[in-house]
C-alpha cells in the first residue's frame, strides 16, 4: 500500500511514495542556483559522459593526455570567452541571425586560440592540426550560447561556461590518460612500465579513442545505476487526480 504525501502532510518521504502531480510544475520552474550552474556540467550534465557533444576532438586527438589538455583548454578558453560576450550583447543581436552572429563570436576566440597554440605548443599545435579550427562547429559550444548564455546574465553564464568546460576537460583528460597509458606506457612522456612493457598500439590509434569512450560510459552508467537505486521510487499521482480524492 503505497503512501500519499501531499503539500499538508509532513516532509517525509518513505519508498514508493505518491506525489501529487500538481507539485511537479512547480518544482521545474523552480530556477537554478549559480553553484548548480558551475557544477552541473562538470559532473551530472557532463558534456562528452552525458550528453555525448563534442565527440570529434574526444575521439581523434585524445591520444595523449599533452593533445587532450591542449585540445581541453583550448575548447575552455573559446566557451568562456563566446559566453562573455553573447550575453553581453544579447539584447543588441537581431534573433533573425543570432545564430550567425554566435558562430562569428565563436569563429574569433578560436582564431586567437589558435595563434596562441601556434606560438606557445607549436609542436602539439600541430599535432592538433585542423581540429583546433573546427572547435568553431562543435555542437557544445553553440548549444550553450543558444541555450543559456543569450538568456542569462553575464555572471551566470561565465558559471555555465567555466562549468562544461571544465568537465569537458576532465572527460579529454580521462580519455587521453588510458589511451597513452595503455597505447605507450607513459604518461606526459614519462614511461611508467619500464622497457618490457609491450605498448597496446591499439589503443593509441582511431578504435582505441572508441574502446576507451565505451568503457567509461559503461563504467559511468553502471555507477549512475547503482546510485539511483539507492533513491527512493516516487510515483506521482495521474494527471487530474488531487490526493483528497483517491480511494
């Protein structure tokens, strides 16, 4: 027998509890805090484990942890900067061509990241090669501009942005320090195994950016899993029915 909590009843909350569905409305227009804002894209709505956005660089230059903390600050630099500015101009671009002016304001942070990794890292600049200019058309760049930052203050968007760039980051990290682990036997270019480890050069080639991803979100799915099952199950009442008139 399941127990109906209502908005007069206490706070407690046991297993399988009802809640009314009118309550539901008004719990998701309830706004978010600025630490949801910094923190929801660094772990809960994970850019690359979550939402599955930017999969180009994630996949093909994540081969050694040097390229992914390029690539990562690179890609933090351009959604921090973009995000500044969008929200600064929000109110003076017409909506008949926000989009176009979005990828403009993108299009210039990338050009002054690229000429930054050419003059500072021109090695692992050009290791990254093409893929340095096409953080312009990557999908959780513009998502955001679109999404939060053309309707937030300039404050809460630098939250948003500095939060999915981060863990856009830690996910490019992640990938780039099992690939060369396992593919090289190093980390940074310092060997860790020794000279008779035998490298999985797999894993430093094209399916090892595949296998890698798909372990990760196995692993992280399976975690989310058990997490959710340590949550209570609520039910909410059908649509129409108030808890004052349920038998």
């Amino acid at each position: 027998m399941t127990a109906a909590v209502g908005p007069e009843t206490g706070s407690h909350m046991p297993e399988d509890t009802v809640v009314p569905s009118h309550e539901a409305p008004a719990r998701s227009r309830r706004g978010t805090t600025p630490r949801e804002d910094l923190l929801r894209g660094i772990w809960r709505e994970n850019p690359v484990l979550v939402q599955l956005l930017g999969l180009c660089p994630a996949l093909a230059v994540t081969n050694t942890v040097a390229n992914s903390l390029a690539m990562g600050i690179a890609t933090f630099f351009v959604l921090l900067g973009s995000s500044l500015l969008v929200s600064s101009l929000k109110h003076l671009i017409p909506a008949e061509v926000r989009i176009s002016a979005y990828i403009l304001i993108i299009a210039t942070f990338v050009t002054i990241a690229d000429l930054g990794l050419a003059a500072v890292v021109p090695d692992i600049h050009k290791a990254l090669g093409a893929f340095i200019a096409l953080i312009v058309v990557n999908c959780m760049i513009l998502g955001r501009q679109e999404a939060f930052a053309s309707k937030r203050p300039v404050g809460r968007a630098l939250l948003d942005a500095a939060g999915t760039g981060t863990g856009f980051l830690i996910a490019l990290v992640m990938l780039g320090g099992i690939r060369e682990l396992l593919g090289s036997g190093s980390l940074l270019g310092y060997s860790l195994f020794g000279a008779r480890f035998e490298p999985w050069i797999i894993m430093i080639l094209p399916p090892g950016g595949f296998l890698t991803l798909g372990f990760i979100l196995l692993a992280f799915g399976w975690w989310r899993e058990r997490a959710d099952a340590k949550q209570p199950r609520v039910r909410r009442w059908p649509n129409g029915v108030l808890p004052g008139r349920a038998a």
